[in-house]
C-alpha cells in the first residue's frame, strides 16, 4: 500500500478545543465505556439468575470500594450520553443548530448531568441510610 | 448528469429505502432508552442495598420482567450499532477491520441474550 503523509484535517495536535467538539468526542467515549457497564448489569442479572450465592459475590464486588467506583463512573457516563444523546435527537429533528444554540445545549447537558448523578447518589445513600 | 450506473438505470427501480435503516433504527433504541434508562436507574436506587430475595422478587414481576427485556434489547442493539460506527470510522485494514465489526455485533448478541435469558429464567422460576 502507498505511505500517504499528508496531513490530516482538522490537525488535532494544534486545534483549540471547544465546547461542540469536546462534548461531541465525550459522547462516543461515554458510549464505548457504557458498554463496559453493559457487561456489568448483564453480569449482575445474570448472577441474580444463577441464585444467592452467585448473587451475593456479585453484590459484594459491587459493593466494593472498587465497585463504587466504577458505578461512579458509570453514572456519569450513562447520565452523560442520556443527556447529550436527547441533544443529539433535537438536532435530528432539525432544531438547535445555531451556534448559540449547540453552545447553549451543551450547557444544559452538562448541567443536566451533573445534576442527575447528584441527585442519584443522594438518592441511593438515602435509601441505604433508611431501615432495612 | 445522473449519478445511476448503467446496470441501475437499465432496471429502472428506486431506492429500497434500506440505506437509511442503520440511522433509523439507532434513533428508535435511542428514544426507547430514554424512558428504560431512566426507570431502570430509579429502581436499582430504591433497591440499594437490597438482599437476593427482594431483587429476584422485584425481577420476577411482570412488568418489571417485560420492561428490562425491552431495556437489554434495545440496549444492547443500540451497543452494537454504535460500536459498529466507531470500528468503521478507526479500523480501515481488512481483515482486522470486518473481523473486529463481526466479533463485535455476536458479542453484543451474546450477552444481551444472557441477559435476557436471566431475566427470563427468573420471571418463570414463580
């Protein structure tokens, strides 16, 4: 095959970043990683399917500081691409493509994420924290 | 000047309207998430913490049982149609590149049907 060296657009190395573009490359990062919580839910369904034992072990790997961790992650990578794919379903509609607009969108969702993961995790500790 | 091949113009037929099917269907999982994701993240928060007999009890519902097979499989095929974009736009190279989107596509399938499956097996343990 033929070495091609020309340059390739848009010259990631000396590019600025902006907001769009950011938001736009989070948004296939978020999804790829999201495929790893996939395997982690099917993980834990599965473990509920093969009984307590296997579903005990599962639990106490969630529960692991390491667990929360990736659950942390998980949850603002979910929250994240639940927000930013509601963006992406406006644009497709044909709404939003000001550049106003996609900056202003892009406030929201990130805003939006942040919230949703507060509000998740406040909710979890409350309900751990309840009587049980 | 047509944009046709020859072979297109002799038959004379239209689009099948098929070119559009991998964008559609990915904007019909994404809006069915949205609600499933949703109902699926304030459920485990309510089961936080939650013991072996109150999750397979909360599985074992109808409802619930239908709503999370819906999740996997509009889940898991949304997986695969955009891991499917991302091998495509990096991996140019065959045979790495028709590989990787094969072993990609069985794998999402693989796992979504055992996720589907446990729900199942869980739904109709009574």
């Amino acid at each position: 095959m033929v070495e091609r060296n020309r340059p390739l657009s848009p010259h990631i190395q000396i590019y600025r970043p902006q907001m769009t573009s950011v938001l736009s490359i989070l948004h296939r990062i978020t999804g790829v990683g999201l495929g790893v919580g996939a395997l982690l839910v099917a993980y834990w369904v599965a473990a509920a399917a093969g009984g307590p034992d296997h579903f005990a072990r599962a639990q106490a790997l969630i529960g692991s500081w390491f667990g929360y961790l990736v659950l942390l992650g998980f949850s603002v990578a979910l929250f994240f691409h639940l927000s930013n794919g509601i963006r992406h379903l406006f644009w497709d509609a044909g709404y939003g493509f000001e550049l106003r607009s996609a900056y202003a969108s892009g406030v929201a969702v990130l805003v939006m994420t942040a919230g949703l993961t507060l509000i998740a995790w406040v909710a979890a500790f409350t309900v751990l924290g309840g009587a049980r | 000047m047509s944009m046709r091949t020859p072979l297109g113009r002799v038959r004379g037929l239209g689009s099948a309207k098929e070119g559009v099917h991998h964008w559609w269907v990915q904007r019909l999982t994404a809006v069915a998430l949205v609600p499933l994701t949703l109902w699926f993240v304030a459920s485990l928060i309510q089961l936080a913490g939650a013991d072996y007999a109150m999750v397979s009890a909360w599985i074992a519902q109808p409802l619930v049982a239908v709503l999370l097979t819906l999740l996997f499989v509009s889940g898991f095929y949304h997986l695969a149609l955009g891991l499917q974009v991302v091998i495509e736009d990096y991996v140019h190279e065959d045979p790495a590149r028709i590989v990787s989107l094969v072993a990609v596509r069985f794998a999402c399938w693989l796992i979504g049907a055992i996720a589907v499956f446990s729900v199942l097996k869980i739904a109709f343990r009574g």
